[in-house]
C-alpha cells in the first residue's frame, strides 16, 4: 500500500506542476500533507516536517547566502570578462552558445557544488540567451546535464556516499569510471550541438555589432522571431499560441512586460559603465572566489558558514556603505525567496517520503521484482535502476538504502561491490533535475524558467546520457 501511494505521490506532483496546474512551492507541501492523511499518519505531519526541514536547513541557508555572493560579484563585474569572451567567441552563434553552456557548466562543477554551479552559469550565460532570445529551458537542460555528470567527482557526493555505503575506496570506484563519463560528457557536447543547431535554424546568426548594441542607452536589437517556447519545449507550455514577435523565456509562455522590466537590470551584466562596477577590486573579488571554492574543495568549514562569511567580505569591501549593502541585498531578495521557498517546501516532501516508510517500501518492491535470473548481470540492473529511483528519491536514500540491498544480491551471483559501486553513479544526470534536488530550484528560479517546462524537456535527454554512460562503462568492461 505504502509502495502505491508512494509512487502515486511522486506521480501526481509531477503531473501537476508539468500541466501547470499548482506552482511547485504548492504541490511540494500540499500534495506530501494529503498523502501523509491518506497513509493514516496525519498526526505525525509535524514531525515529518520539522524532521525534513532540519535535514535540509543548512542547504537553505547555504543557498541564501551564496546568492547573495554571486550576486554580489554579478553586481561588481568579475564575471564581465567570462561572458564577453564566450560571446566573442561564440560570435553571436546560438549553436556556440549552447555548446558554451555545457562547458562552462562542466568547468565550473569541478568545485562539486551543484548550486554553484548553477549560479555561475545562469549569471554568465542568461544575458546572453535573453539578448539572442534564446530557449532558455535549453540553458538549464544543457546545465543541468553538464554537471550531473562531473557530480560523480568523488567530492561531489554520489562516489562519496557509495564508498561509505559498500565500505569501498573512492577513488577505487571513481578513476575506473573516467572513461565511461568522458564519453558521457561527450555526449552532452554533442547534444549541446544538435540544440543549438536547432537553434541556430530559429533564430538564425546574428552579428556582434546587433547583440552589442550601445548600453548606454539600453537600445535594442530588433530580431524577427515568430515561433515562440514551443518549438523546443512541447505542447505543455501555456499561452504560446501567439505568432507575434515576444521574447520567449523557458516556460513556454511569451515574457509580459513586467518580466521584461525586472530583465532589464539583469542585461546590466555586460553594461561597462553600471554603477556598481568595482573594477578597482576585481583582483580582490577573484582572488577571495577562488579562496571561496578551494575552502568548500578541502572541506575547511561547512559550506553554509563559508558562503555566510564570503557574503559578509563581498558586501563590506565592495560597498562599504550602508545604504548601498542595504540596495545590494534588495535587489537578490526575489531570488533568494524564491529558492530557500523552494528548500523549504522540498522539506515537506522528502520529510513525508521518508517518514512514512514510503521511500523504504518502494526501494524494497524495486528490488524484489528483479527476476532471479538477472542475479549476474545485477550490474547492468543497478545501472538502469539508478535512472528512476535517484530521481524519485534522495541520493541518501539510494546509496545509504538501496544500494546495500542490491549489492548484496549481486554478490551472491558474484557480481563485485566495485562493479556495483560503479554502476550506481549512472543516473546522476536524471538525478540533478530531481524535484527533490534543492540545486534545481535554484537552476530553474534564476533562469526564470518553470520547473514543469524544464522537467518536460530534460527529462529524455539526462535519461540518453545515463544509458550512453551505462553502454560505455559495459563496453569498457568497467561495469
């Protein structure tokens, strides 16, 4: 019963929120507190959630304050230099951009942070596909890919978990692995091509000299472009009917003009005479980032307090006055609500899952309706199982779980807990655009794109990758 209603749970949120039905602050907290009512346990919401909420507050409150932080340095023009060289680069090309995207997204996932990630490359790549009215549920979905497959670095927490769970070597799992991701971040290169090409044939190449226009006085490139969001998002979106020329976001609808009013301040990214500008402190704004994220690397304090103390430099050394630290804050008040909401509200959902049993119940029916006859290929098993249960539950709950269960069963046909081990990093792709992945609230709020659209449009592509991952791991022989 637990196992039903579990996957009906997960099943009717993402319904919801891909119809558009209930915003996904709504149906992350609604939807857990009807179903814990249905299970019997009504009385025990609370402390699902206080539970939930305690698991998940240091993420929350990581997230606000390194919002604030790259905000900040958003604000003072350290990642002026990055987006002007990928447009000089990319030439106004979308298909270059897109490529651009996952790069950029692969690079910067080295620090193993999915949330940094993601607020490095929505800062630097937004302007850019906003100015060139680009699909922007293409910058998330490339994104989010990009790092789901460097989030297989031993610090980025996966490899971590399933050492600690198999009592194994990281190391001893992870360099086995090269070669098979290699050929699944190729993967995600090609796909940011075939996109972008696609693209490309929308919107056409465009000039620097029409995306450059003169920022001093906000003048605007007027590009012919008639087909809306749903040429690369589906069906799903809602009120893109219209053929007239609107700037499209990633949510499938046409961008009013209050959207377009709250962008205005964002294409400031590559205005040269901005005031909050410090070019003067450039040096100290790059040198005190890169001390940022070698911290969070060696684990030299948790990240909350890192980000917390990063903050409090950025704004006291970059606007030393009061007033102007107060505007600072104003300005990313927006996107930090929205996504410690999105934190929060999460907690109610993993909080009911795993309190009721139900995370529990469904992992064992997965595991039990394994035929016996696939006992030595429980590799290839764990592979694929990979796919949808580290997307309906947390990577805790799959590594800490799961995967003890079914590497047990795979020993008893003599299948190795290092081919396991392996094995179970191949849904990290699917898995970063998880609804109970707090970075993908913060992918998607900052994007400005609904987390429907970009669920509808990464899903088939991340689940190409994990597969292209699994055939070169068993081509290899690593799996």
């Amino acid at each position: 019963m637990l196992t039903i209603l579990g996957f009906t749970m997960i099943a009717t949120f993402l319904v919801l929120i891909m119809m558009k039905k209930m915003s996904p602050i709504a149906a992350l907290v609604l939807i857990p507190a009807l179903f814990c009512v249905f299970v019997g346990k009504g009385a025990k919401l609370g402390d699902y959630v206080i539970d939930g909420v305690t698991s998940l507050a240091p993420t929350a409150a990581m997230l606000m304050f390194a919002i604030v932080y790259f905000g900040v340095m958003i604000d003072v023009g350290l990642f002026d230099p990055v987006v002007r060289g990928i447009l000089k680069f990319a030439k106004a090309d979308p298909m270059r951009i897109v490529v651009g995207t996952a790069i950029l997204a692969a690079i910067v996932s080295l620090d193993g942070d999915g949330s940094t990630t993601f607020m490095i490359t929505v800062s630097a790549m937004y302007p850019l596909y906003k100015r060139l009215k680009m699909s922007l549920v293409v910058m998330t979905g490339v994104a989010a890919m990009a790092n789901g497959v460097m989030n297989t670095l031993p610090w980025g927490g996966p490899t971590a978990r399933a050492a600690t769970a198999l009592k194994l070597d990281a190391s001893d799992i992870f360099v086995p692995m090269i070669p098979a991701l290699a050929v699944g971040l190729l993967g995600v290169f090609v796909l940011s091509y075939v996109l972008g090409k696609r693209e490309r044939k929308r919107l056409g190449v465009l000039t620097l000299d029409e995306i450059l226009v003169d920022e001093k006085t906000g003048e605007k490139v007027e590009t012919k472009v008639e087909e809306t969001e749903t040429v690369l998002v589906g069906a799903g979106g809602s009120g893109s009917g219209s053929k007239t020329p609107v700037a499209t976001g990633g949510s499938g609808s046409g961008i009013d003009a209050e959207d377009e009013a709250g962008d205005a301040e964002r294409f400031q990214v590559l205005d040269p005479n901005r005031a909050t500008l410090r070019p003067k402190l450039y040096w100290f704004n790059a040198l005190l980032t890169l001390t940022l994220l070698t911290a969070m690397i060696m684990e030299w304090l948790p990240i909350p307090v890192l980000f917390l103390i990063g903050a409090a430099l950025a704004l006291t050394v970059n606007f030393p006055h009061i007033p102007d630290q107060k505007a600072r804050l104003a300005a990313h008040a927006d996107n930090v609500l929205n996504v410690s909401g999105m934190v929060f509200a999460a907690a109610v959902f993993t909080g009911v899952l795993q309190g009721t049993g139900m995370v529990d119940h469904m992992a064992r029916w997965m595991v039990d309706v394994i035929p016996e006859g696939m006992g030595p290929h429980m590799a290839l098993v764990t592979g694929i199982l990979s796919l949808p249960l580290t997307y309906f539950m947390s990577n805790d709950g799959f590594y800490f779980g799961v995967l003890p269960v079914l590497a047990e069963a795979g020993a008893a046909h003599g299948v190795t807990p290092l081919e396991m081990a392996r094995a179970s990093l191949v849904g990290q792709p699917l898995h970063m655009s998880s609804p109970l992945v707090p970075a993908v609230y913060v992918l998607v709020g900052m994007a400005k794109v609904e987390f429907g659209d970009h669920t509808r449009f990464v899903v088939k592509w991340a689940a190409l990758t994990c597969l292209i991952i699994l055939g070169a791991g068993i081509l290899f022989g690593i799996i």
